[in-house]
C-alpha cells in the first residue's frame, strides 16, 4: 500500500510538473495589447480610417455581433453527434514534392494545402507561407482546445527556404506562437501582418526588422512579389478583449501571376473591388469550413466561398480552413461536398488536395473526391 500512495504522488506530481510547463507559455500566447504598448505602433494605428474609440471597426455591416460566448445549446450540440465531426478513417497525407528541391521556375505557380489555412505557395519561384500553424491545438494552452485531425504533412525543419510568412489576423487558429518562433530560428524571412500583430511578434522574439505592419490597401514588396493588405469581414482576439489589432486579406503579385488569399471572412460585396483594384487572380485561397447560422457574417460557407472567387476573378479555387481541427457543428465532409457542387453547377475550376499534396496550377489534376471515402 505504501508503494502506491508513493506511486500515486510521483504521478500526480509529474503530472503538475507537465501542466506547468504546458502552461508557461500562456501569458505569452494571450499576446500584447499594441495600444497600450504605445510608440510608433499606437500612432499607426490610430491614423487607420478603420480605428475608432481604441478598437479596430469592421465598416461591413452585419446581422451578428463578433461571437463572445457560445450560443444557446451550441455546447450541448457539440457533444452530440460528435463522430460525423471527424473523419471516418485516416485522412491521407502526401509529401510535398518542391519540399524536396522541385521548383516551379520564374512563371510557374504550386501551391501546397498543408492543413487548415496553412498553405505554402510557390508564385515564380518563390516561396510564400501563408497562416502557418504547426501545433497539436490552436489554443493559448495545449491541454485544452480542438486538436488535430491529422499531423503536419511535413516538419518545419524540412521547409524550402521561405521568402514571405503572411497573417491574416491573430486568431489562435492562424498565428501559433509556437510556429511564429520556431519560423524565426530556421528561416530568415519577413512576417507580413495587419496592423498591431507585430506587437505580438515582438514579444515572441521576432526580430523589429523582420515585422511589416499593413493597413487595408497598403502594399509592400518582399522577394520581387507586391503584397497587398485587403479587406476582409471578420475580427480578431486572443484575450478578453476584441479588435485590438486588425485582420484581413492579402493580394500578392509577381511579374506574371496573382494570389488572393482570404483568411478569415463572411461574403461581402468588396471582393468584387478588390478583384478590380488587385485581379484577377490566377488562384483564390478560401475558406469553405467552420461556418454557422450563429456567425454569418463571419465565416463563409462553400457557396459564398464560390460567390466571392467569381468576384474576384479567380482562375483556380483551392479551399481552405476545413478538414484538420473541429470548429464548427457541421460534418466533417461537408464543405468540400458542397464546395464540389457549386463549382460544377457555376463551371468553377477547383483544386482539393489532400494535405501536403502540390498543385500544379499549370496542371492541376482532376478532383477525385477523395475525401468521400472517409465520410463524416
């Protein structure tokens, strides 16, 4: 019996000991609050024509507020019916191949899905990383929040030299502190955010002069591509506390070939603006998944995900933000199901790899449904 009790404490103290160093990164994780820091920052960002009263303000109306507590019986609903949420199998991954030295050359453009809204593109010969999340969770702790569906299709060690990382805003689930740092040590590239993220960056250990801060329609060049901050209908927060900094979307352009790629949004009638000032596009990146009649306005389903590439004038569409960590009370499988079918009844070319799978945009492959086997 004493052989157990001792048992029992060495457990429970290695159990505090793991919790605690779980836990020490969260202050951290929570990030700054850019306003309060003050500086050249804090001017910035009052001089936004989207700042107001210490808040960043989304200028798109909208029929719901920035969710701030789950709504009624979303909780309940979240336990039931919880195995249609996941995949019915082991989702496939492949290798990217210009992981492995295969590039695209000066005209070409690839892309890789690599989970979520992690995806790596390829525009002429260069390498640009877009919302990179490599954690178990999106979350301030790894103990608690949705974890992965399925691993990371490549470590970040075994990346291609990286000329741009790009945020669309700070939501757990697109800026990982834990990536943000360990992008920092093996890669040399710029971090292109909207304004205010770079307080964040800071405080992780990202170099000043590796951090550019965009407004809306503000532009950058990085590698010989122009990055355009653009709109988006959405929100941010890591806290308790909403729009201390802000979101968006992004335009990038080479001599030859455009991306559009959307972060986080609802349908909003600017895309088609934005197509006209930045397209069109030889490839949109959209969100399809995580959507809800509780939050419209927030997240695109995969119908309004075809709406705003059409704005946009998209050539190929490839979705994003589905298939890797549950976020919604919708089927696993159903934004690419839904996706699939709006873009054959609207004759939209579409792309749906599996993730690490490359996309040849000059010879993108057939959609062969792959992620029906596995059901949800």
């Amino acid at each position: 019996m004493a052989g157990r009790r001792v048992l029992r404490r060495v457990l429970a103290g290695g159990a505090l000991l793991a919790a605690g160093w779980v836990l020490r990164d969260v202050p951290a994780e929570l990030g700054v609050r850019p306003l309060k820091a003050g500086g050249a920052r804090a001017e910035r960002m009052r001089g936004s024509g989207l700042f107001a009263d210490g808040v960043f303000v989304n200028p798109m109306p909208g029929t719901t507020r920035a969710p701030s507590k789950p709504p009624p019986r979303f909780l309940r609903d979240l336990i039931m019916d919880r195995e249609i949420r996941r995949p019915g199998g082991t989702i496939p991954l492949r290798a990217p191949s210009f992981v492995a030295g295969a590039g695209a050359g000066a005209a070409g453009l690839r892309a890789v899905w690599l989970g979520h809204a992690s995806t790596l593109v390829e525009i002429e010969g260069r390498n640009v990383l877009f919302d990179p999340v490599w954690s178990r969770r999106p979350s301030p702790t790894q103990l608690v929040g949705p974890k992965r569906l399925h691993p990371m299709p490549v470590g970040i060690e075994e990346l291609p030299e990286i000329d741009a990382i790009v945020i669309s805003h700070d939501h757990y689930d697109h800026l990982d502190l834990t990536t943000v740092r360990a992008l920092t040590r093996v890669s040399e590239a710029p971090f292109l955010v909207p304004l205010g993220i770079g307080a964040h960056l800071d405080r992780w250990g990202v170099p000043p002069e590796r951090v550019v801060e965009l407004d809306w329609e503000e532009q950058a060049h990085v590698a010989g591509l122009r990055f355009t901050a653009t709109a988006a209908r959405h929100f941010s927060g890591r806290a308790f506390t909403r729009n201390d900094t802000l979101w968006g979307s992004w335009a990038v352009a080479g001599a030859e070939r455009r991306v559009f790629y959307a972060g986080d949004s609802g349908y909003f009638d600017g895309y088609a603006r934005i197509g006209a000032d930045h397209g069109p596009f030889d490839l949109t990146i959209m969100p399809i998944g995580a959507y809800s009649p509780a939050w419209p306005d927030i997240h695109m389903d995969p119908e309004e995900a075809v709406n705003a590439h059409l704005d946009l004038g998209g050539g190929a569409l490839l979705p994003v933000h589905w298939g890797t960590f549950t976020l919604a009370l919708h089927p696993w499988s159903e934004p690419p199901d839904r996706l699939w079918r709006e873009a054959k009844a609207r004759d939209v070319r579409v792309v749906v790899p599996r993730p690490g799978e490359t996309v040849d945009l000059d010879d993108a492959p057939l959609v062969d449904g792959w992620w029906q086997t596995l059901g949800g």
